[in-house]
C-alpha cells in the first residue's frame, strides 16, 4: 500500500500585520516537509486546492512544482484540483509541466471541491455544480488522450483539431477521482474506468464500503480490468511517539478548525466525545503511536475491500512544523513498514 500525506497549506494562525511574511515561512516549511517526506520513503505527497484566507494552496501546480526541483522520488499530485471551477486545458498543461520537471512523477487527483468560494470567483453558477464538473472531466480525459482535440460542450468554447501542449512524460497522466459520500460519484469513476479517491473526515469509514462496492461493480459492468479500479483513502490523521500524546497534540486544534467550519455548515461544536469516538476503532480519525495508526489503516483497508494508497491530512489542527515532521518521520520509519510487512 502506498502511504502519503495531503496538505492544504494552512496558512499561519498569526495577526494580520505579520500576516505576508508568516504566509511565506509557512509555505518555505511546508517544502521542507515535502522534502522530507521524499527522503522518509513516503510514496506520495498531495496538495489541495482552496480559495479561502485560511489556506495558501490556490496555485497547488506552483506549489508542487518548487517541490518536484527539491525531491527525487516522491510522487506529486492534487489533492484535490477544482476541475469544476478550472479550465481542464489550463489543468491539463500545468500538471504536465509538473509532469516533465518531475522527471514523470505528477498525477491528480479532480474533484468538485467541499467548499464554493471558487464559485463565485470565477463568475460561475452554484447551480451547474455537477453539470460543469461532468463536462470539464469529459474533456480533460480527451485532451488526457488525444493530442489534438476535437470537443464541444455547453460551458466552454469548442475544440476543433487543436493540438494541446506540453505533453506529459508519462504515456497517460494518471487522474484520480477524488470522492465524497455521493452514490453517483463513485458509479461514475467506476464507469471512466478512474482510480478512486475517497475522503473520509467523520463517521464511521466501514459505512463506505457500500458505495466503494457501487465503483467495483460499475467499473466491471464497463468492462475495465479489476487491476485498474484501484482505491485510495484520504483521512485526518497524526501520529507521535505514544498515542496520548498524539491525541493530546492534535485535539485543541482539531476542535477549533471544525467548530470554525461547522458555524458556517450549521454542526455543532466538537466536543471532546465526539473527538474520542472518532479516533476510536471505527471512526475515521487515524491518530496514535504508529503501531494503533498502522492497525488501523490496515482495518479501514479490510472494511473496504482492500485499498492501494492511504494518505493523512494532518496540518488543519495547528501542529508545529517540528510536530509535523516528527509525525512524518515516523510514518515513513514505523506506520509504512508495518502496514507493508
């Protein structure tokens, strides 16, 4: 299994007069840990894609390419691209570019985004949230595998014979479908034949083996080889040397990051009940020493029907750069060993 990290480069928790120059430590850091990861023996490193004053990860392609000059091995990815707010031209050639300086280590990972500010940015309508992600994804796929293309849809201006470059060093650029808990999501990339992406940031991730088993049949049904239907599982997750400590660590920030959120989703606060079930046994929180961490992404991967990569989204809860490159350090050194072994 492979085993990564997703950031969505949280910006620094800092006043707003120190504001720019904390933005740029944090992002100066967030390389190192990319680095780092490479040089851990992680397999894979994602960044997201958010237009929010929280986050620093609006350009992740910019963000991914400083990366790729700085690591060796590593694979880089979305995590995930906006397609619905994107043109798939512009995404097209931007991770192919990554593609070419990273020596054909770039994937994606598209997605319709769990937040809508990119909606508004770029003059689109709420209402066409499916309808511009099913058309954008259509024609990404096609400049994916011709390189001239031939396309019309209703959002876009058509395609007529144009060629579109650069073109990626890998043969195909892998593209992954990056889920939520939608029924006709999962059909749909089981359909395109996609590997999966599933985010899975509360409840209960055995509740999703149902919809996983929506992808498997889908993509059998459209005649694509079961070797391809590969899934992945995205989680909030940290790891320190003993397990308290990991939940004592990670906890106050956890609570203040989703609080935040929920005023805006209408949830309640994050109390310290709901925290403890969801890092226990069935909840979706991957937070421990590396040994409860290893066995636990080894049970989500059993209660889904066997998974091909795990990756944690560990920098929403306030950690240090230190604490994080201690959780990364002993991901690669212990949890990937163990969940491989």
């Amino acid at each position: 299994m492979e085993i990564g990290i997703d950031s969505f480069a949280a910006a620094p928790r800092s006043n707003d007069q120190d504001r720019t120059l904390d933005n740029s430590i944090a992002l100066t850091e967030l390389l190192e840990r990319i680095e780092f990861a490479d040089k851990s023996g992680l397999d894979v490193f994602g960044i997201g894609e958010h237009y929010r004053k929280e986050f620093l990860d609006s350009a992740p392609s910019i963000i991914l390419a400083a990366a790729a000059a700085r690591t060796k091995r590593i694979r880089l990815t979305s995590a995930v691209t906006v397609l619905s707010a994107a043109d798939p031209v512009r995404a097209f050639q931007n991770f192919a570019t990554l593609d070419l300086i990273s020596k054909g280590r770039a994937e994606m990972v598209v997605g319709r985004g769990s937040f809508t500010e990119s909606f508004p940015l770029f003059g689109l309508d709420l209402q066409d949230y499916d309808e511009l992600f099913s058309e954008k994804l259509d024609l990404l796929l096609a400049i994916r595998e011709n390189e001239v293309v031939n396309w019309s849809g209703r959002f876009r201006p058509a395609l007529s014979n144009q060629a579109i470059y650069p073109r990626p060093l890998q043969q195909s650029l892998p593209i992954w479908l990056g889920v939520g808990g939608t029924p006709a999501s999962f059909i749909r990339a089981g359909e395109l034949g996609l590997p999966l992406m599933v985010a899975v940031i509360g409840g209960e991730t055995h509740r999703f083996r149902r919809l996983v088993n929506l992808y498997r049949q889908a993509g059998a049904e459209a005649g694509h080889p079961p070797e391809s239907l590969k899934v992945g599982l995205h989680s909030l997750g940290y790891v320190a040397n003993e397990s308290e400590e990991a939940i004592e660590n990670y906890y106050q920030g956890y609570a203040e990051t989703f609080t935040r959120i929920g005023k805006e989703r209408g949830w309640p606060p994050v109390t310290r009940a709901h925290f403890d079930a969801q890092t226990g046994p069935f909840g979706a929180l991957v937070v421990g020493s590396p040994e409860v961490v290893a066995r636990k992404i080894l049970q989500h991967s059993e209660s889904l029907g066997g998974i091909s990569r795990f990756t944690f989204q560990m920098d929403n809860a306030g950690l240090s750069h230190s604490q994080l490159m201690q959780s990364i350090e002993l991901i690669g050194k212990f949890v990937s060993p163990l969940v491989n072994g």
